[in-house]
C-alpha cells in the first residue's frame, strides 16, 4: 500500500477517532461511566494495522453518522478513496452528502467542488463542467470559487476551448497565478492560428497582441506575427519580430535563424544577414549562429574563411555540429583517402547528431525532435526549449 494512501488513512482513522470521543462523552456527560470510542472504530483500525485498507474504509464510513462535525472526515474519506482510484466510491460518499439538509451553503459547495473532482475523474465531463458552473456561481466562499475556477479552466482546456476557459480565467485567475498567465497567452495563440487559417489576419494579429499583452516573454506571439508579415510579404516586419525573440528568451535563437536568413535573401540585404548573425554570436553564441555565419563566409569569401572562422569559434563554443561541419569543410579540399577517413568520422557523427534530442522540457525533462508549445508529458506550456550547448543547437 502506498505510503501516501496509508498516511491519508491514518489521518482520517484520527478523526474518525477524535469525533468518536467527543460524541461518546456528550452522551455520557451525565453518568460516571468512562468514555469508550465505539467498537468499530478498533475493527477498522486493526483492519488498516493489518494493511486492509478497503475493510478499513468500509468499518469506518459504517462507524461514522453524518452531521455537521463530520462532514470534513466524510469528505476526506471521499477523496482518499478518489487518490485510490475508485472515484465511483468517492461519487457515492459525495452524493450522499449533498442529501443531507444539515449542510452549510459553504459546505454544500465544497462536497460539490469534490464531486466534480469525482467525476473528472471518471471522465464524465459534461457533469464536471455543469457542477463547477453552479458552484462559481452560487457559492459566497472566495476559495471554493477560485479552486473552481481553476478545475473548470482545466477541464476547458482539456476540450480545447481556449475561449472559454480565457473568459473563465480572466482577470482574477491570469492576475494571480502565472502559470495560467503563461497559459492564457497561449490560448490566445491557439485562437490566433485558427484565425491565420480561416484567412482572417486582422484578428489573428489582434489576439496575438493580446498575447504579449498577457504575457510578455511568451515567444511563440512574436513567432506567428512574423509569420503573418511574412504571408503578406512584409520582410522587413518579419525581421524586426523575429529579432524581439533571442530578447524574450535566448534559447530559442536557434529557431529564428532560417526564417530571418530567408527574409534577409528576399530583400537581397546579405550584409545585413552577416551583420546581426555577428551580433547574435557576441551576445548569444549558439551552434546553428555559428554555423550560418561560417555558411555566409563560405559563400562569399571561400573554404578559407569559412574554416578559420568555425575553428576559432569551435575553440570557444565547442560543439558536435560544428565539428560535423568543420568536417564537412576539410572534407571538400581532402584527396580521396583522405575523404574515406573523414566520411568514416562523419558516420559516428551523424548517428549521433540523429540520436540527439533537439528540445527538451524545463520542467519535466521530455525531450524530442520537435517543437511542442506544450509539453506533451506534464502539459505545461512555454517549458519546452531548443537544447544549446555542446551538442545542441
């Protein structure tokens, strides 16, 4: 039995206790007899001594009434047996409650909150959904609103409603929390590209201004805006936007080097290519920086420059790529036995750089070859980052 499981029953097997002897010395009050907690309550504690934790459970739900100083243990109860995997127990226990008139509107609102959790659970959305509804708004206790705000978003998003659960979340949850911050200008995002499809770049470009309103550093608003002035053939913009990103956050350099190379080739503008791939370089020095400038040389000046260039930086940015592609240089002046040696190094190398993951989570650590705004694996958004380093990017 889990030591989390055991440790919640053992706190709940105490207050099923306590209340046992305080209902027992109320009914004795008035008689010398000695205050005694009720037979079952030892059954279902030598059950759970005895790691039966479903008899444990069963003797004390049948030991316990239901009224007013119960009704936190029931609860507790109701989501031990949830944190077990049996939330159909965990409805019947919350349900039952909610028949009962001596709960407080307070009470009522958090057994309904816990029943909603049940049947999230279970998968059973829709009445998730309409049980968290009618508890944001009818229940006069701040918390339980807010705790049910912060599932219904949940369950929004999980449906891919990013509008609905924006208007849920907006303004007191997105103030107060910066995850859902975080997550809200994503939802915009999400908006923004169903927009760019149905051809309406007007609203896209609102939302995604409304992203970065909501969150400033998230990056992947300023990557469809360069996007759509890159539809519209607005080369310039695009530059200008994709240059905010290495700003907001340096680790995505690297995905913003084609794209600009691309606008820079279309407005014949080399020299400024060259330029901001140097500046880049002092300030950030990433492998793919390293490699297009070594690429631009290349092209203008000769396998001379390009070489000097790469191994100098290679000096103080090593890297697996860049060594793959100083190989690549050496390989075009070698002779034909010198290309077999090289062509055998370039084996070891590409099998390598083809195992390497190329982004990687921040916060869980799931790592792939492509790009997620949110994480498959924890489902956290804006957490998954190109890898820099010696055999990143």
């Amino acid at each position: 039995m889990p030591d989390l499981q055991l440790l919640g029953l053992l706190v709940a097997a105490l207050g099923i206790g306590w209340w046992l002897g305080r209902h027992e010395r109320k009914r004795d009050n008035n008689t010398t007899q000695q205050p005694s907690l009720s037979r079952e309550y030892f059954v279902g504690l030598n059950y759970l001594l005895n790691e039966q934790p479903d008899r444990a459970i069963e003797t004390f739900v049948a030991a316990l009434e239901v009224n007013s100083d119960t009704i936190e243990t029931h609860i507790a109860l109701g989501n031990l047996f949830r944190s077990r995997g049996e939330a159909d127990r965990a409805v019947k226990i919350h349900q039952n409650l909610l028949a009962r008139p001596s709960l407080s509107a307070a009470q009522g609102s958090q057994v309904q909150l816990e029943l909603a959790r049940d049947f999230l659970n279970l998968g059973l959305l829709d009445r998730a959904e309409r049980l968290l509804q009618t508890v944001i708004r009818e229940t006069q206790d701040e918390a339980i609103r807010q705790s049910a705000k912060r599932r219904l978003v949940d369950l929004l998003e999980q449906e891919q409603e990013w509008q609905a659960a924006l208007d849920v979340a907006q303004p007191s949850l997105v103030n107060q929390h910066q995850d859902i911050r975080r997550a809200a200008a994503h939802w915009l995002c999400e908006l923004a590209e169903q927009d760019r499809r149905s051809a309406s770049p007007s609203m896209a470009r609102k939302r995604l201004r409304q992203a970065l309103s909501t969150d400033e550093q998230c990056v992947r608003a300023n990557w469809l805006l360069a996007k759509l002035e890159h539809d519209t053939g607005h080369y310039k913009a695009e530059i200008k936007i994709l240059k905010r990103i290495p700003q907001q956050d340096r680790d995505f350099t690297p995905i913003v080097l084609e794209p600009l190379r691309s606008a820079y080739r279309l407005l014949d503008d080399e020299k400024g290519l060259e330029r901001y791939l140097r500046e880049l370089i002092d300030a950030t020095p990433t492998t793919s920086a390293i490699i297009m400038l070594a690429e631009t040389l290349q092209q203008r000046d000769g396998d001379e420059a390009a070489l000097a260039f790469i191994r100098e930086q290679l000096f103080i940015e090593p890297s697996l790529r860049g060594v793959d592609y100083l190989m690549d240089l050496y390989r075009q002046r070698a002779d034909s036995e010198e290309r077999e040696r090289i062509d055998l190094l370039k084996q070891h190398t590409h099998s390598l750089l083809e195992a390497r993951p190329r982004y990687r989570c921040h916060r869980c650590g799931y790592s792939g070859g492509q790009l997620h705004w949110r994480c498959p694996s924890c489902r956290s958004w804006g957490t998954t980052k190109p890898i820099t380093g010696i055999e990143g990017e």
